[in-house]
C-alpha cells in the first residue's frame, strides 16, 4: 500500500517538475532573446553574442532550476517503475525481496523464472500459479509496448542512471527555426543513446550529424511523453494486478505467497549514525505518535503491536 502511494506521490512530483521547467523556459528563452536582439541592433558578431549571454545571479540559478528539474523529472519516472516492481512481486507472489525490487525483475525474463522458484528449491509455485504469474509479465510488457514508442522505456532508464552515476555529458542546445507561429529559440537536446559515454555517442553514431548523437525533439515535449507512457502504464499494470487479486481472494490456492520476500526483519545493519547538528527540542513525550486512521491499520495488519514481537 505505501509503494501505491508513493507511486501516485512520484508522479505528481514529475509531472510538477514539467511544469516548472516549462515556466523556468519561457522565462530563460525571453531573457536569451532580449540579450541576442540588443547584441544585433548594436552590430555584434557571435563572439560578443557569447559574452552576452553569460550568467551571474538569477539568470544563473534559473538555468540549475531549469537543468535540475529536467533531470529529476526522470529521477521521479523511474521510481514510478521500481515502486510499481514491488506491488508486482506482492500481488504476484514473487519469491524475491520486496524491499530490494525493481524494474529489472520484470525485464529480465532469467531473473523472472527464478522469482518462480526453482526446480531443486524447497520452495515453487504450483503450475496453475506459475501459468498465471507469467500471463501478468506478458501482459505487463504488452502494455509497456502500447505505451510508447520503441525503447521509451529502457531510454528512461538510462537517462537516470547516467544522470545519477555517470561523468556530465557536453550539454548541447540548438538554435529553433523561426515559423508564422513561433519565434527562434534556445532549445536543449537529449542524448539519442543516454548509457553510451559522450565519445560512444559520436563514434557509435558513426556520423557527427547533429540527429545521431542528440534527439531533435522539442525537450518538453519528449518530458511529456514519457511522464503520460510511464502514466499509463501505471495505470494498465495497476487494473491487471486488480485483476490477478480478485481471482487469489476467490481462489486462495492459485498462488502461494512466498517467505523470500521478507526473509529477515532488520536485514540491514544498524546504523550508529545519531545527525549532523544538535537534537531539536519537541513537545511530544513518550512511546506515541499519531497516525492517520488508514496507517493505523496498516501498522496493524503488520503485527508490530503484537506482544510476541516485544518479548
């Protein structure tokens, strides 16, 4: 339940980060503008062009927040499909780790047949169960495909894990063609193979065309598309866990829900980490906190009230 809400929290937090880049853009192309048609009335070339739109102050940090929200708009996408990994291995009785779940489980199908339960294992499902849990990754990466075009979903991927854990790439923009409708402006471009290094990128391509190594593709609009694909499939993977938890509430034996997935309580160690900073002073003494009435009884049904557990 809490990977449902955090599901629908990350894709609030990335459809905002569209808008604020969108309204961080309008304002940084208008500056970007007036800075280049002054240079022109006066005479300069590009090189007093350059010198013009160098940043200092709040033109500065609207630049991070624009490159800041266009990088965590993935971040949030990603966590969507992770998130949506840990509801699939609960409703699907995958006999892997709830809390170290991810996307992967589903997109690999070797690491999916072992999630089963193996022929040597003391532990497999039934066939029925099996039949039913490979008809859920089939018609979960059929819904994948709809969603999208080609790839959309591995190109997120590796937009956010090169974003996270890679060197910064040459960020290149280009100049937009002035029409009847819309001005010249400075647009960023994606990288076309975001895992590729900047110098795959260009060897790989085996051409230094501009549309080899970068997506020509307006960047809010591409931001869109991928947070109304990823939307989607949410949506399409959520009706067919519904579904597939309808028919184990009517037939209790179709799928047996595996131990593997809470192996140990406490399996990380513990940490002695106790801050930064100095403890800040509050009013609430002893052993209670409020909740809401739902969390309550999720804190419940988790048997963290029991006296057993406090012995």
């Amino acid at each position: 339940m809490a990977s449902v809400d955090g599901i629908k929290m990350s894709l609030g937090d990335a459809a905002f980060l569209v808008d604020e880049c969108s309204q961080f853009s309008f304002a940084d192309t208008k500056w970007t503008r007036d800075r280049v048609e002054a240079v022109q009335r006066m005479g300069g070339g590009m090189d007093t062009i350059l010198r013009a739109l160098r940043r200092s102050g709040v033109d500065e940090k609207r630049e991070r927040r624009i490159r800041l929200a266009r990088e965590h708009v993935f971040y949030h996408l990603a966590q969507v499909l992770d998130r949506l990994a840990a509801i699939i291995v609960g409703v699907g009785a995958l006999n892997t780790p709830i809390l170290k779940a991810d996307w992967k489980i589903i997109g690999n199908e070797e690491t999916w047949k072992k999630s089963q339960g193996r022929e040597k294992s003391h532990w497999t499902q039934p066939a029925i169960g099996r039949d039913r849990q490979n008809w859920l990754r089939t018609s979960i990466l059929k819904a994948v495909d709809a969603a999208g075009p080609a790839d959309w979903l591995a190109w997120i991927d590796g937009t956010r894990n090169t974003n996270a854990h890679r060197a910064p790439k040459i960020q290149m923009h280009a100049v937009t063609k002035q029409t009847r409708t819309e001005p010249e402006r400075l647009v960023y471009l994606f990288d076309r193979q975001p895992k590729w290094s900047m110098t795959e990128a260009i060897v790989g391509s085996q051409s230094l065309r501009l549309d080899a190594v970068w997506l020509l593709e307006d960047p809010l609009g591409l931001m869109r598309g991928a947070l109304g694909a990823t939307a989607s499939v949410a949506e399409a993977v959520g009706n067919l866990l519904a579904s597939l938890w309808a028919d184990r509430r009517s037939d209790p034996q179709l799928l047996v829900q595996p131990a593997g997935q809470w192996p140990t309580v406490l399996e990380e160690p513990e940490l002695s980490f106790a801050g930064f900073g100095h403890p800040v002073q509050i009013t609430t003494k002893g052993g209670a906190f409020r909740v809401s009435p739902e969390q309550a009884r999720r804190l419940r049904a988790s048997g963290v009230f029991s006296p057993e557990l406090w012995k």
